[in-house]
C-alpha cells in the first residue's frame, strides 16, 4: 500500500462496469488491480491492464489486494464480505448492505473483530440534488420541515429476467431502490418513529414488487418515499414544505447517465445538473419563486474518503452501523406490508 491502495473488484455486472470500476481509476492513491469474472474477454475490452481472476476466492488469495469491492447480487453480498473480511480485506458493499438485518450485524462484528475497513456504497448522498437539499435544510431557509417528499420515478414497462426482478431474499424495488431513499432519510432526519409500506407488483408479469410507497412519521411531519417503474411522466424527485418555504427538483442527479455514456470524474462540469431546484417563499400576501442553482455531484469523493479512512485520515463515510439501520427499516417496512398497518421503530436499536 505504500505507492497506493489495491483495489480489487468481485464481478463485472452493470455496477462494477459503469460505476464503480470507473470512480475508482478517477480517485489519486486507489489502483484498479484485479477483477473477478467469468468473462475476461468483457473485462479486458474496458481495462485491458487489469487482472483478471476467474473466481473470488483467487482474488481474495491475492496478497498485493488491500481493499475489495463487492457489487454482485443481493444475496451474496453477506457470505462474499465475509470471505473478504476474514482473508484480510477492507470491503466494501454495493447496496443493500446485506438481505437481512442479522446479517448486517454479524458483518459488523466481523470487521470489527478483523479491524478491517466495512463501508456501504451509499453513492446517493452525493447525488447533486441531494446535496443542494441537505444545504438548503440545514440553512433554515425552509424552516421547520413538515413534509418531505422522494420519488424516484422510471418507465421500465417490461419485466427482465434479471436477478433483482425475481422472487427471493434481496429481489424487488424495496430492496432495490428503498435503500437509496431510507438512506437519505436518515441522513436528513434521523430514525423515524414510525413506518408504513405498501408494496405492489403493477407490471403484466411481475413476480416481485415493482412499486413502493413508504410512510414515515416524525412526530407531526411526514416523509412519503415512493418509487415506480410505471411512471411515464415522472414526478418531483423532491417535494420539501417547511414553515417558510417549498423546495421543489425535478430530474435526477446526472453521474449516472455521465458515467454510462463513457465519461469519467475528474472533468470540468462533472455532476452538474442541468434542471435546477425552485424555491418558493411566501412575500407580501403572495408567493416569490426562485430558481436554487444544484450543488455538483460527486459519487468520487465517495471514494476519495475510504481511501483515507484506509489510510488512517478521516472517517469510514459510510460506516456499517449506519447502512445496518437502513436494513432495520428495510425489514420493518417488509413486516408493515405483510400486516398491513404501520409499525413502531424500536427506540433502543444499537445500530
């Protein structure tokens, strides 16, 4: 690790191709050094300098390796960190975490007893729009929050046969996408007092939920976080009312799509997002809207600190203990939507 920290990657799937692979070679001190595939002709076609190891346990073997990225199927992320773990390996864990809240636990207590980095790719705390909002609320400008709205709206009519639209532990869109908006949640509002889901499977076809709706009280506001993939005219991505303002943001952070059209961080303009946010305030019987200019993006700086919390510089940025309370709500929605009714969060969860 002295000229750098190692960085090896488990699979080559859609995240590792377009998101983490290519953040990782923008970020000064982290080296891309091997990846696990079945397909090396698809690895080597993107980094033809890079490793190729046929399985995780020949990565894993690996003694130059310092920090493993693990951006598979839901299901396998607890046995893969584990593995990880006890060869050794900081890790870190695509979202979800893990499909179950004991599983967080025991991954925490393993990394722990290891002493070894364990940090959740929670990559939507530096969305564009998510950072002009945790500004604009922790400025006062829209003084005491009442209503919190997050959507994630796509149009995707046709059920695919791909893992995390069929049926089992970590498949559906609660698991998919709810860990992105329950974490944001957190970051802005803490643990909620209570949660309601409901769930739906609105596609001719689906065999997992493709819908959610979420409910979440904080004493007397509210939080709605709702995502679908019927929605051909999207809704706000945002929707925030305080006291004295309403914040409204069409469009989503644009890192993605950035990263999907072959461009990397660091360049000029990355993560700028083309569709600002208004803000509308009450003046004089009536109503003053302003356009709110969106912080830049920057899913690299995601990166940029575990490369010094590696390094003994700064704090894990997502640290276990919190992605394990996303899991606790991801449960607690799942045990809502079966009874049918809200259910209360447990004032003593430890992590």
């Amino acid at each position: 690790m002295q000229d750098g920290i190692n960085v090896g990657i488990i699979g080559y799937g859609y995240a590792a191709k377009v998101l983490h692979a290519p953040l990782i070679a923008g970020v000064a001190g982290l080296r891309l050094a091997a990846i696990a595939s079945s397909a090396p002709a698809k690895v080597k076609a993107d980094w033809p300098q890079v490793r190729v190891e046929a399985s995780p346990a020949e990565l894993l073997a690996r003694k130059d390796i310092d920090l493993v990225v693990i951006p598979t199927p839901n299901d396998t992320h607890y046995p893969l960190a584990r593995q990880a773990l006890e060869a050794g390996k900081h890790v870190i864990l695509d979202k979800p975490f893990t499909t179950t809240l004991a599983e967080a636990r025991s991954l925490n207590a393993c990394a722990a007893g290891a002493g070894r980095l364990l940090s959740v790719f929670h990559n939507r705390r530096w969305d564009s729009d998510f950072l002009t909002l945790r500004g604009l609320v922790a400025s006062g400008e829209l003084g005491r929050i009442v209503h919190f709205e997050s959507r994630f709206d796509r149009f995707r009519p046709e059920v695919r046969a791909r893992w995390r639209e069929r049926p089992g532990p970590g498949g559906g869109l609660w698991y998919d996408l709810g860990p992105h908006l329950l974490d944001q949640t957190l970051q802005l509002f803490g643990m909620p007092d209570t949660l309601s889901l409901d769930l739906a499977r609105q596609r001719e076809g689906a065999v997992t939920d493709d819908c959610f709706h979420a409910l979440l009280h904080y004493g007397e506001a509210r939080a709605v976080l709702h995502a679908s993939v019927l929605a051909p005219c999207p809704g706000p991505r945002f929707t925030v009312h305080g006291s004295r303002a309403t914040y409204v943001k069409h469009g989503l952070d644009p890192q993605e799509a950035m990263l999907k059209a072959g461009l990397r961080p660091p360049m000029p303009e990355w993560g700028c997002d083309p569709e600002p946010g208004s803000l509308a305030v009450p003046s004089d019987g009536g109503m003053h809207t302003r356009i709110v200019p969106s912080v830049p993006g920057d899913y690299a700086s995601y990166y940029a600190r575990v490369r010094d919390a590696v390094r003994g510089h700064g704090p894990n940025p997502v640290p276990g203990a919190e992605a394990a309370q996303v899991m606790y709500l991801i449960e607690l929605g799942l045990q809502s939507a079966a009874a049918g009714r809200a259910r209360a969060v447990s004032p003593g969860l430890d992590e």
